[in-house]
C-alpha cells in the first residue's frame, strides 16, 4: 500500500458518523484517535492565538484520563501549558502532572529548552574533550542560543530523544507536541535542511578548507576571502568560527541521519497532525495552509479543530427577524429592555452565521478533512477542570 493510500485509509477510520448530506464536512472523531493505540504522537499546528496550547494539554490530560501513558511537549516559549497544569515551571525534563496520579493512565509534561538539547546532543556524540572544546566556543553559543531555525531543529531532536526513550522503557505510548505559532509551526519539517545548507554553506566551507586540509589548499582566493572576513568580523571571531566548525563538522552527518529518521517518524502512520484554528478568515487560511503543505509533504493529517465557535443563541428567531422587532419595540416602548436583548440576539446570530459560512468555505476547499468545532468558553483555562472541559467538548465536537 503506497503511503498517500494508508493516509486516506486512517483519516476514513478517524471521523465519525458522516451525514447522507454529502455537503456535510466529515466530523473529527477526537476519543477514537486518543484511543487508538497505534496512535503513537500527535503533532499540534496552527496559527497564534486559536488556543493551540490550550488544546494540546486538553487532548493529552484527556487520553491520560482514559488509560494513555502521555508526555505532553510544549515548544511556545509561553508557559500557558505549565501554569493550566499547575506546575510551577516546565523545563528540558518531562515533570509528572499532579491531580491525575492513581488513575488508569499517566501525564507529564515538559517545555523545549533549546539550547539544553543542542548541549544534551554534542555531550551524546563527542568525546568529553572535543565536546567541551565546542560547549565552550562562543560561536557555538551564538548558534545554540539564537541562530533562526536553531529551536525548530532542536524540536526535532527532543521529539527523537523522547520517542527513542519511549521505545526502549515504555514510559509514553502518546506525546502530544504542541509547536510554535503560526507558520514557523511547520519550520520543524525543514529544519534539517536548511542548517544542511547551512553548514555545507561555500562560506562555512572556506572557513574550515585551512584548518582541515593541507597548506595546498589555502589558494590565492581563500586567503583574500578569510582576509576580507578578518577585517569585517575581526581575526579572533573568524578563529572561533574556524575552530567551531571543524570541532563541529566530524558530528553533523549524526546530526543529519537523526533528523531525517525523525522526518520519517512523523511521515509514519502512528503520527497524526491536527490542524487548530479559529473561525476568523485569518486563522482558516493560515489552516489552509497548513492542510496543503501537510499534504504536500505526506504528513498523516487526522483533521481540523476549530476552536471558540460562537455558540448559537437559543431561540427561532432570525437576526432580521429579531432586528424588526426591536425597531418596533424601540418605537412604541423606548425604555424597554427587550428591545436591546433583540439586538443582542440578532448580533450574536450573524456572528454564528459568519462562523458558519467560513467553516463552509473551508470545507469546500478541503472536504476530506474531518472537523471538530469546539463552542467558546465563557472565560480562560487556567487548570486542570478547565482542561478536562475542553476535552469533552473536543470529544462532542
């Protein structure tokens, strides 16, 4: 079976009962795809601001809840995640959730520290001198600290370490990732090439032609490019450069093969994506975009979460119907409250009416992707009874 066919496949196994209705969108079946013990990660994308990390500690509380074993990694440098789970603060270990002990399964939770892992990585593949040369290079620092591209690489590589950890003691058969908002979200899937092509750079290469070949082959044209470079950057910046990329050189084809076994491991059918947006026309095209270069890349897509719906107002009346009645009211009882709470119903029906029509233009253009609609709560989340009711209403979405 070709990976697009075995994609389709699970994503038909995943939604719930379909409408006759063909116009009907596929509804996302949240419980079957936590339940489903082939389901091994689920990666959460999406735009800033629709609730992303809100709902990646609700879907993992919840699957702990029904007997996973979960992690739960935070990549979103705010610490939303630690503050709803009620820990007092996430780092580069997973950290067990308290209030959810002695039930049938178990959840930690856990937040990427960047350059911790790029630290944890060269002490795992150097020798202890030659690892402390290149912990201790200013360049290298520079690189783990701040360097673009350099956290989404490190995603990578934690999200390896933990299922490699997984695999052999069988702590997690879940982990729930929650990534950095908007479409530096899906960065983590070209990580491993663009620093490829950083360090396989011409620049990177006519730093380390001196310090790993013979004399030969400091030509001419290296020697005026390394004095250029001298005079911009300053000779002793130029040697640590040099002396960090020849330390570092020797471990990069790890680096590499690491990466793209991960690459694979997130292309593999117990890896499921879902997409979360908002109903808001910014939010659901940043969702389609996700959708199609998830596609594009054969990422096992699982479905959309469309979060803070605007819940439909009890009532038959229409928004012109409400809006006639209060111009009548208004006109014969001025005073009269029920006036404005017709206005307020006829607002609060466009606003569902909106949703609704934006939901429909997304389903038009992407009608396989199964959709759960999660209602807007009346405040924020802020623990763990919070989470367990976002989790029913992803559930019942």
């Amino acid at each position: 079976m070709t990976r697009s066919a075995t994609t389709r496949d699970r994503s038909r196994a995943r939604v719930g009962p379909l409408a006759t209705d063909r116009s009907r969108t596929p509804v996302l079946d949240i419980d079957s795809l936590l339940d489903d013990p082939a389901t091994g990660i689920i990666v959460c994308c999406g735009s800033g601001g629709v609730g992303k990390t809100t709902t990646s500690a609700a879907l993992a509380l919840r699957a702990a809840e029904r007997g996973r074993n979960v992690v739960v990694l935070t990549i979103d440098p705010a610490r939303r995640l630690a503050q709803s789970m009620g820990i007092e603060e996430l780092d580069n270990t997973p950290r067990p959730v308290p209030g959810v002990e002695g039930g049938p399964g178990s959840l930690a939770a856990m937040m990427l520290d960047m350059k911790r892992t790029f630290d944890e990585v060269v002490e795992s593949q150097a020798a202890p001198e030659k690892a402390q040369q290149i912990l201790s290079n200013p360049f290298y620092v520079a690189l783990s600290s701040s360097f673009a591209g350099t956290q989404e690489y490190m995603a990578m590589e934690k999200l390896g370490q933990i299922h490699a950890q997984a695999q052999r003691d069988g702590s997690y058969d879940l982990i729930v990732v929650d990534t950095p908002p908007s479409r530096s979200a899906l960065d983590f899937l070209d990580a491993p090439e663009r620093l490829s092509r950083f360090l396989d750079g011409r620049f990177i290469r006519l730093l380390l032609a001196p310090a790993k070949g013979p004399a030969r082959l400091m030509t001419a044209g290296v020697g005026l490019v390394t004095a250029a470079v001298t005079k911009l950057i300053g000779a002793q910046v130029l040697r640590d450069m040099q002396t960090f990329v020849a330390a570092f050189d020797t471990l990069f084809g790890g680096f590499r093969q690491r990466a793209q076994k991960t690459f694979e491991l997130l292309q593999a059918d117990q890896t499921a994506f879902l997409v979360i947006a908002a109903p808001e026309p910014d939010a659901l095209r940043e969702a389609a975009y996700f959708v199609e270069r998830l596609s594009e890349d054969r990422m096992p897509l699982a479905g959309l979460i469309v979060n803070r719906a605007s819940p439909r107002p009890e009532g038959a009346l229409s928004a012109d119907e409400a809006m006639a009645g209060a111009a009548r009211l208004a006109q014969e009882r001025p005073e009269s409250i029920t006036a404005g709470l017709l206005r307020l119903h006829a607002d609060r029906v466009r606003l569902v009416e909106r949703d609704s029509r934006l939901r429909e233009r997304f389903a038009a253009a992407h009608p396989s992707v199964a959709t759960a609609v999660v209602p807007a709560l009346a405040g924020d989340v802020h623990d763990l009874d919070g989470l367990r009711q976002v989790g029913t209403l992803l559930a019942d979405g």
